[in-house]
C-alpha cells in the first residue's frame, strides 16, 4: 500500500463493515466492464448514425445507443453479483436516487461512456467509469480504456494499479507537485458558472498549462499516473467523479472540496479539487478561491 494512502473509510462508516470487494469480485467486476466494451461500445465506435446520437442539454452534451445498452447491461450484470446493491447509472439516474447513496451500505455508480461527444464523433478519448460506495464514501474505484484494455483500479485499502491481460498489475504514483508556475492541470472551463469565466481566464497565465480533454476518466487517470498534477472538477456527478477521486487518493494524491469538507459521492455543487500532494493541493485552492465568492448582485434601480 501507498506510503501516502489514508486510512480506509470504513473506520468512519455508520456500521462495522468488512473489505468493501475481494479479489474474485473485483474480477468479475472487469471481466462484466470488459463484456459491456467488446458487446455494446466498441461495436458502435466510428459507425454510429445519427439515429443513434440524441443530444441531452444541449449540442455538446450527448448520448448514445452505446452509453444506454452498456449502462444496462452493466446494472443487470452489478445485480446479480450483488442483489441489494443501490446502483445509481448516468443515464437512469435521479436526483433521488443519487441522494439515496448516501444512506446505501452498498452503492454502485456507473458512467458506461465516458466522454461520449469524443466517442460520438470518432476520437479515442473516451472510458468507462464505476465506482462502489459505502454511505456514500467511495471504497472501491475502476477506469478502463476499451482502446488499449488498460484497467485502472484502486480500493480503500490498497494502491493504484494498472492491469492489462497477460501482464503483472503495475502500480502508478502521482507527481512531485510544486509550485504553481511549474503545475499543469485540467479544469473543464465550461462547466463553471459564467461569472467565473473571466477570472478562471484570468490566472492561466501562471500556470505551466490548464487543459481539458473532455474526458474526465482520462484526466484522472493521467493525474493519478503523474503525468498532469491536479485536476478540479465542477458539475459534480458521482458516475463522473467518485471512483477517480478514489483512485488518485489512493496513488498518492490528496483530495477533498475547494472548500477543505471531505468529498462525497452523493454531492451535486462545489468543487472537488484533486492534486499531487497537500502543499500542491493547498497552493491551487488558493489561486481558485475566487470560485467560492458569491458572485456580488448589481443594485436595484428603486427611483
């Protein structure tokens, strides 16, 4: 286990509870991830139609045959590994249902296509992401690339590993950190609220580089390997963000709310900032303090 990874999360839950998977279920976990990949996913890359493409809020915001038929598929297969597990999957989800993680002994998220306008138009970047919670606290992450069949998986007691068939499991560790100018980060500008627009524009300049690859798996999975620094996410989703939180925890890294609360898989608002280390983590909260102002109402004209 990683020098730097935390103490596992079940010594905070509401019950005793034991390891959140053994080793034969994490297999099957993959192996069923895998399944979806090869039967409903990679199928459909660089052939879908336009009927297969809807879009959802808007024209950079869409869904597929892919990501509904994989999201199926890897419920019924969750559910009969685990028949009272509380699964929460991008496509079917509510805002009750999400609520309710937080009160789950056992919860499953599922994002079958993440960075699906990538998918959807033919580029490569693009993963899938589960994550099991307890009470909401992940404890068990998985990312995998069906383009290279890599699986990047961790859980509350163990490292970072990457496993590729055939192929010893490899551990991967975050990067050294350092100060701001040297950092490079991914930050999805556009899904901040508008008035943050102009002063997140505003700092780029200090740092080595801020980036987005619309594709939040790869951007945990680059971060939790040490190749880019830190990653803040908005628009929090737990489909999108709990098993990569987990994961980068897990290799190393520190991760918690731009406000310093501890991250949940059943939060909807705020900041989930996820970095090398806590001197890096706390150098780039402090230059995105501005996130946290409430924005300041123009004065009502009352003449």
């Amino acid at each position: 286990m990683s020098e730097k990874a935390s103490k596992p999360v079940s010594e905070t839950l509401p019950i005793p509870i034991s390891s959140a998977l053994t080793f034969a279920q994490r297999t099957q976990i993959t192996n069923l991830i895998r399944r979806a990949a090869k039967a409903e996913i990679m199928p459909r890359f660089r052939s879908l139609v336009a009927t297969e493409i809807d879009q959802k809020s808007g024209p950079m915001d869409v869904v597929t045959d892919a990501d509904r038929n994989a999201e199926k598929m890897i419920a019924r297969g969750l559910l009969q590994l685990f028949p009272n597990a509380h699964i929460v999957g991008e496509e079917t989800a509510t805002e009750d249902s999400i609520a309710k993680l937080a009160d789950a002994e056992m919860g499953f998220t599922i994002d079958p296509v993440d960075g699906t306008w990538n998918y959807a138009h033919g580029l490569a970047t693009f993963g899938l992401i589960l994550a099991m919670t307890r009470f909401g606290r992940p404890v068990f992450g998985l990312i995998y690339d069906p383009i290279t069949d890599e699986v990047m998986t961790a859980d509350e007691t163990s490292a970072t590993e990457i496993v590729v068939r055939g192929r010893a499991p490899r551990s991967v560790s975050v990067s050294n950190g350092g100060p701001i100018e040297n950092l490079s980060g991914y930050v999805s500008l556009y899904s901040l609220p508008d008035d943050k627009l102009a002063p997140m524009a505003a700092i780029l300049p200090r740092f080595q580089q801020l980036l987005t690859l619309r594709c939040i798996a790869h951007e945990f999975r680059l971060v939790a390997q040490g190749h880019m620094d830190f990653v803040l996410c908005s628009g929090l989703s737990p489909w999108d963000h709990a098993a990569g939180a987990l994961i980068i925890k897990q290799a190393g890294g520190h991760v918690a709310m731009l406000d310093g609360g501890e991250y949940r898989a059943d939060m909807r608002s705020g900041y989930l900032l996820c970095a090398s280390d806590a001197a890096t983590w706390g150098r780039v909260r402090d230059t995105m303090l501005f996130l946290l102002e409430t924005p300041i109402e123009a004065p009502t004209d009352k003449s």
